[in-house]
C-alpha cells in the first residue's frame, strides 16, 4: 500500500471551507466527513483533514496559529498543465481566495499560487516532463 498524506488544516468554518473547495472542483470523503470536520480528497495518495478549531485543538499540541498573520505552511500540489493551473487558480479567486498576482514561470517550470479562506497558502506547479526525465 503507498504512503497516504492526511494534512490536518485548521478552518474557522467547514461548510464555508467546503462550499470553497467544491467550487473549486474537489470532493469530500463523506465516510470521514461531518458538520464541522471533512476530508477533502486532493488525489489517490493526498488529503486534507480540514477541522473547526475546536476539533482540531483535540489533536494539536499547541495553540492555532494566525494563519492570516503569519505562515505555517505552504501546500505545494502539482498540475498537468500550465492551462490546469491558471483554471484552478481562477476557480480559487472566483470562490473567495486571495490569488497572489505573481506568476513564477521559469519556461521549464511554472507555478502559481493563493490564500483559501481560512489563510492557508496553496501552490500549484508543473514541470516539464522532459526536463525531469533529464534529471
């Protein structure tokens, strides 16, 4: 069995998170999924536990940060294309999020990247598939 990734991310309102991210165009495991906690399904391998703070304070250690004052992640997705990710980042902006206008794009690589509701920063990036055979 591969290597699951469970990224457990603090909201501040899980149907405003999800109405956010399905209109995004993810989906939510609803065997794992609740009024104030859900598990959104980014891949096969990858998903998000996104909890109100009061469920998620049961699993943390220490107190939430400020996720709109200070960053404690930055959530790196990769993308099929260009195209993909200039769709999804309009989607994101479109459903609320804080798109950063800044546009990386290195020819062999491009990435482009938001804020979600709830201040976590997401990444969005595709690499030239030849130039990582390269390598």
């Amino acid at each position: 069995m591969p290597t699951l990734l469970f990224a457990n991310l603090p909201v501040e309102n899980f149907a405003r998170s999800r109405a956010f991210w399905e209109a995004i165009g993810y989906h939510f495991n609803p065997q794992f999924t609740n009024e104030n906690t859900g598990c959104l399904v980014i891949s096969e391998t990858i998903f998000a536990m996104l909890l109100e703070h009061e469920p998620f304070a049961g699993f943390a250690p220490r107190p939430i940060g400020d996720t709109h004052g200070e960053v404690q992640a930055s959530l790196s997705l990769s993308a099929p294309s260009r195209e993909a990710i200039d769709e999804i980042v309009a989607k994101a902006g479109e459903a609320g999020a804080t798109v950063d206008p800044e546009i990386s794009d290195r020819g062999y690589m491009y990435s482009r990247q938001f804020t979600d509701l709830d201040g976590h920063i997401w990444t969005y990036m595709w690499m030239d598939p030849a130039v990582i055979e390269a390598h």
